[in-house]
C-alpha cells in the first residue's frame, strides 16, 4: 500500500505549523481503529485528523496493522469504537472484509461506522458485503484527500452519534440503512423521489401519500426554474413531471414553496415537509400525516434525509450526464448521440417506410456574424420548437451539431415537400424577424438491419449532393453515390501513402521555336504510376489533391524538383531552357507561396528567368486578387508567367490586363480544330490578343504539320505537342537535347 494518494499531505504540515497557540482543554474523544498494513497510511491519516474537533470531541487514534490485529483490538474496545477506517486487502485479499464480518456478527456491534479504503483502483468489495455490514463508506486511498477523509469521517461521526441516541428503536434503524441502500442504487430521478416518499411513510407506519418537488426544469427538460413534481405516490403520481401549480391545491403549492424559502424542515399538524439539500442539489418532500409524528420519528426522518440526500444529489448528476450526452444543451432535442441510438432501435421510431433526413440551414454563420451569436442561437431554439410542433409525436426530431437537424419519421410525413413546409414562413430570433432556406438529404431505410452511424453518414452523403444540386435543395441517397465516394476517398488515401512514399514522378514535354524547332523549354507534367506498368491521370488525381488539401505539398515538391532540374539542366550546358510549373489556387492560398518559390529557387541556386509559373483563367477568377499580388512579387523577382489554357474560361479582361503575364498558352482543343478546310477562329483571336498586349503565344496539343504551319501563319512563336516530343522522365528529356543537339 503506499500514502501516494494522499494528495494535500503538504497542506497536514503547512497546517500544523500555523498553530501558535496551546489548547489546555480537556476533550473527550471518539475512538478511531486505523486498520491498515502500511505504517505511512497510519502516519498520514493521523497528522490529517490530529486537529479535527467534533461534537466538542477530539479523536483518539487505535492502531492495528492486520486483520487478527484489528480483531483484537475490537474484543477489547467493542462498541466504544466509533469509526474504523479499514483496508481492503492486507495479509489477504479479502482480510478486511472478514474484519467487517468479525465485527457485524460475532461481535454483533451495529454501532461502529465502517470506511473501507483500498489502494487498488477498480478494486471493488463485493455488493453483498456493503448492503449487509451497514459500511458507511467505500473509496481508494487516491481519492481521500484531507479534506474528503475529514469530511468523511465528520459525517460518520455524526451518523454514529445519531445511531447510539436512537437505539432503542432498532427496527427504525434498519429500515433506515435498507432504504438509503436501494435508494442510492436509483439513477432515475422519478424513481428515487418516488422511492423517497414510498420509505417515508414506510419509517413512520403511514400510507404512502406525497410528492417529491424541486426547482428542477432542467430535469424535466423545461428550460424555466418554475417548481416541478419529480416524484409522487398515492393519488399524486399523475402529476410527475408537471409544475407544481397544476395539483391546484394552495396549501400543498404554499408548504413547499415555504420550505424551499426558509430551507429547513417544516412539521403542521396534518401534513410535513421535509428539505433535502446536497451541494446544491435542494427538494421539499410533502408527506400526508394522518397523525402528529413524534420526536423518535423526526429524528429517524432527519437521519433518513441526511442519508439519502447524497443519493439526490447523485440521481441529478447523472440525469445532468446524460443530458450533456444524449441532449442537445441548446435546443434540449436530443443531439447526434441519441439520434444515432434512435437510428440503431427502430422501435424508437415506429414507420412502416421509415426514412432519415438531414436539414441544413443555409448561411447560418452569416446570421452569426452579422447579427452576433444571441440570435443565431435563438434562430435555432425557434427552429427546433416549430420542427417538433410541425410534425406529429410519432416523428422524432433532433439537433447534429452546429445549423443541421435531422429528422426521423414515415416517408409520408418526413419528406422535401413537408420539411420544406416548415421553412415556408419566417422565424422570430428575439428582435429579427429572420427567413430561412435549407439544404435536405434523405436516406431510406431498408428492411434490413441498419447500423445508426452508416444511416446517418448515408444520410450526410445525400446532404453533401443536395448542396450541389442546383436545381432541387434536396438529394436522396442512392448506393452508388457511396461507392463513389469510398472510391474517391481510397484514391486520395493511396496517393497521400504513394506521395509520402515518394512514388510521384515529374515528367517533362519539350517545348520549341515554331518556325526553328530548337527547344526553348519545357513543362513539368506530374505522373502518378499505379504500380501496374499504367499511370493514372492528372485529370483523375489533381482535383482529388486539391478537394484533400494535399495538393500544396504536393505542388511544393513540383516547386522544388524543378528548380532541381534546372540546376541539372545548367550543369550539362543547357543554361538558357526554362521549365514550367503549374500552380494551383490552395498554393495561391499558402500565405507562405512566395517565400516558398524564392526559396526553392535560391536552395538551387537557379536563376529565377528560368523558372515559369502556369495558371489557368480559373484560377485567376478564383482569387483574383490574391492571384496578381503574388505574381506580381514573382514577378519582379524575375519568374516568368504563362496562363494556361486560355480561352476555356471566362476570363475577366481587366484582370487579363493586370496579371504580369510573358505567355499565353492556346488551349489543345484549338489547336486541334485547324484542318485543311477550316480556319481556327479562336485560335487566331488568341494570337492576335497576345501579339497586341505584347505576349508570346505558344500552342499546345500540336500533333500535325499542317497546324504547326496554320499557327506560324497566325503568328505564333512556339509550340510544345507530340509532333514534336511526347512528355518523357527527365533522363529521356536529356537524351533527347543530346540528340537534338
């Protein structure tokens, strides 16, 4: 056993030595057994309790060090021993447990307070043993502190006390101590308070006839502080759960609301209400009295309530911990918890072609910003009251988290048309009268079993479609919307492992002077091989990369093996190539982008002209602005910009003429239109616009002879396409230069 426990031992001595002056009077004492094996615990339990006085009484302290020890010492003192703080496990696992039987039934002595301490966490005595032995008290050694132990054993004391007055009314006694048992074995707040007023009446021989009330509209999920009936017997069990007022009867409203006033017991001729207080946790017990009590039965009702009060106390801490976690605190609708339970035991929900739906309030943070959280949140109270008033009580609604509620019911009642009904008229958000539109998906649930996490991720998939439904703010789910999406997330998964793994290649495709078909330069294609000889497309991947956010390291790496290249590139003699790089907006995003592409360039010492940036009309008109600052700042560093693709998007030409742009690059489906019968409209249009804003032009996709000759016609300077050279790994890029050369 150890004393580690013990966690305020530094305060023992911090206390002692405040004590400045000698006390000379003479106390009379309790007789505490310390039953312990370790001597530590006997030394710092001692110095925690030296000081403590109670009832005019000091302690006096007997020590026993074994289970036969301790035996000894109770033949010799007997019931003049009020408490025994007593382990657990000492020469035997079960040693202090044959104390409390030594002690209970062949000493007969109901008196003694028993305490069991163990030093073993989860170690516990076995129920027979604590419903049997009347033992006052259980904990581990690491939760008696100071101040718990001295509270603990203040309590016994006076619990002890209490036993010896009344004696001589065992029988009262034991009804006592079998009451207090069942009762704090009770989690429901309504059986515990109606298990209070049944005891009641049982300990003073009346009929059970009263009611249990509390200012407790949390417990009976009402959000007023009115006084509520937690508990009843007799022919006030109807009213559980109401307020106190709809009994309609003055006396009984006036009684209690008296005693939870003045706090303290209350004793009229035909009737007594009796306060229960712990930590807070306060109630006014009414109880019917057909006859005055006498002074044996207060005092047994008074160590009663002492008793139980602890066990009130714990019934509403667990009705407050399941609340936190099956209630929305909020809304008080149940919350993502209960509503995957609901899902998990369809007889909570009753429906003969049940179904699931998600409801997503549109530009909920736009409330929350621009009104302050006060009204978003009470936009949400308004929300969840007219769902739950909107649709019948077979139909369970609840709050997910954050502006989304879900909904559970028959298909004929839980559908877009009528959830979409609940949003026709405006909500009233304390001073705003606020309109609200919603994003609804829905999940049919099958005949077979379901499991509620995959309903409602089901259902999540739907919403997530609704979203992007331009037509309908509704979507059912279907199968192959999940098979989908498990695709996609084991894609982005793979290439995640495969970047780490560094299993990603940079390709490069040629690009030349039209008219000399010298290489000028290059562009970095990204491949993802698929360990089977195949690759897979760009197409594919990168817009995977970007939605998974991994495209920004990804593209940091392009960054950086390019700037690598040209340095290999400038080793080998080719110091006046240049090597493009697409960029994407989430690179654009990085705060850090410019910093970055300065420093790859400066780690390879590569002459910034030698490095060309890529975007596509996108995503200038993504983020324009943040897009032309930093390619500005690149620019005057030096790297040379290229829009890619131009003329498949919608480019805005005032953000044409502000981007610092040496390149338009004509798109491949362009290209690929010219053809001995027919003219390239938009690709002339292209090279016209660059040679009049003072751009080179560059064509891509060039495959035949004839478009190179029609693009040379139209002006354009350079082309990069299979006519020329397909994209090949650096080493054949390198080969080919040698060849070219």
């Amino acid at each position: 056993m150890s004393s580690a426990g013990y966690e305020n031992d530094e305060l023992i001595f911090l206390d002692e030595d405040g004590h400045t002056e000698l006390d000379t009077k003479v106390y009379k004492t309790w007789n505490i057994l310390i039953v312990d094996d370790d001597e530590e615990i006997h030394t710092v339990t001692r110095l925690a309790l030296s000081d403590l006085i109670v009832n005019d009484r000091k302690l006096n302290f007997l020590h026993a060090y074994s289970g036969e020890h301790a035996k000894e010492i109770l033949n010799e003192y007997g019931r003049e021993i009020a408490i025994i703080l007593l382990d657990v496990v000492m020469e035997t696992d079960d040693a202090g447990f044959d104390v409390v039987t030594y002690l209970r039934e062949k000493l007969e002595l109901p008196e003694p307070r028993i305490i069991l301490r163990t030093g073993q966490p989860g170690y516990a005595p076995e129920e027979h043993v604590i419903k049997t032995y009347d033992i006052n008290d259980y904990k581990t050694k690491t939760e008696l502190t100071r101040g718990k132990l001295m509270t603990t054993v203040i309590s016994s004391l006076r619990s002890y006390q209490q036993i010896l007055t009344i004696n001589q009314s065992r029988l009262g006694l034991q009804k006592i101590i079998s009451s207090s048992a069942n009762l704090l074995e009770e989690h429901s707040v309504k059986g515990f308070c109606e298990g209070v007023v049944t005891q009641i009446s049982s300990l003073i021989g009346l009929e059970a006839e009263g009611l249990v009330c509390a200012k407790a509209g949390s417990v009976v999920d009402r959000d007023d502080d009115g006084v509520y009936v937690l508990g009843a017997a007799g022919d006030f069990a109807s009213f559980i759960n109401e307020p106190i007022e709809n009994i309609h009867n003055d006396e009984i409203i006036e009684h209690v609301n008296r005693c939870l006033r003045l706090k303290r017991h209350i004793y009229e001729p035909n009737c007594s209400i009796l306060y229960i207080n712990s930590s807070g946790f306060e109630a006014a017990v009414y109880v019917n009295m057909s006859r005055d009590i006498s002074k044996i039965d207060k005092t047994l009702l008074e160590v009663f309530l002492s008793s139980i009060s602890v066990g009130y106390e714990n019934v509403n801490l667990f009705h407050e911990l399941r609340n936190a976690a099956f209630r929305d605190y909020l809304t008080r609708l149940p919350n993502r918890n209960e509503f995957i339970n609901m899902l998990d035991r369809p007889h909570l929900h009753k429906a003969e072609s049940p179904i699931v739906a998600l409801v997503d309030v549109n530009h909920f943070s736009d409330i929350n910003d621009g009104l302050g959280q006060d009204a978003g949140n009470e936009l949400l109270k308004a929300i969840a009251h007219r769902l739950e008033s909107h649709f019948e009580n077979s139909v369970k609604c609840a709050r997910i988290g954050g502006d989304v509620f879900g909904v559970i019911g028959d298909a004929s009642l839980v559908n877009p048309e009528t959830i979409n009904g609940v949003f026709q008229s405006s909500f009233q958000a304390g001073d705003h009268t606020l309109p609200v539109n919603v994003t609804i998906g829905l999940c049919k649930l099958e005949g077979e079993r379901n499991v509620g996490l995959d309903i409602l991720k089901r259902t999540n998939i739907a919403l997530n479609r609704a979203k992007k439904n331009i037509s309908d703010n509704f979507e059912y789910f279907a199968p192959e919307i999940e098979e989908k999406t498990a695709w996609r997330l084991n894609l982005i998964r793979q290439l995640r492992n495969d970047f780490a793994d560094r299993k990603l290649e940079l390709w490069f495709q040629p690009q030349v002077d039209l008219v000399s078909e010298k290489v000028i330069g290059m562009e970095g294609l990204l491949r993802w091989p698929d360990g089977e000889g195949n690759f897979i497309s760009p197409a594919v991947f990168v817009p995977l990369a970007e939605y998974s956010g991994l495209i920004v390291d990804i593209g940091q790496w392009v960054l950086e093996e390019s700037c690598r290249r040209i340095q290999q590139l400038t080793a080998a003699g080719y110091d006046d190539l240049r090597v493009a790089v697409n960029i994407s907006i989430p690179q654009f995003r990085d705060r850090c982008f410019v910093d970055k592409v300065k420093g790859a360039l400066a780690t390879c010492n590569c002459d910034p002209r030698r490095l060309e940036l890529e975007i596509t009309e996108s995503v200038v008109m993504d983020e324009p602005q943040i897009v032309i600052d930093a390619l500005r700042a690149l620019k005057e560093y030096g790297v040379a910009i290229a829009i890619d693709d131009f003329g498949t998007g919608f480019s805005s030409m005032s953000y044409l003429q502000q981007l610092p742009l040496d390149r338009l690059k004509v798109d491949r489906s362009f290209v690929s239109d010219i053809s001995p019968d027919r003219n390239a409209v938009i690709a002339e249009t292209i090279v016209t616009l660059g040679n009049k804003l003072g751009l080179t032009t560059i064509a891509e996709g060039v495959e035949k002879r004839e478009q190179a000759s029609y693009m040379i016609k139209l002006g354009c300077e350079e082309a990069q396409g299979y006519l020329f050279a397909k994209p090949m790994p650096f080493d054949d890029v390198m080969a080919f230069l040698k060849e070219k050369q």
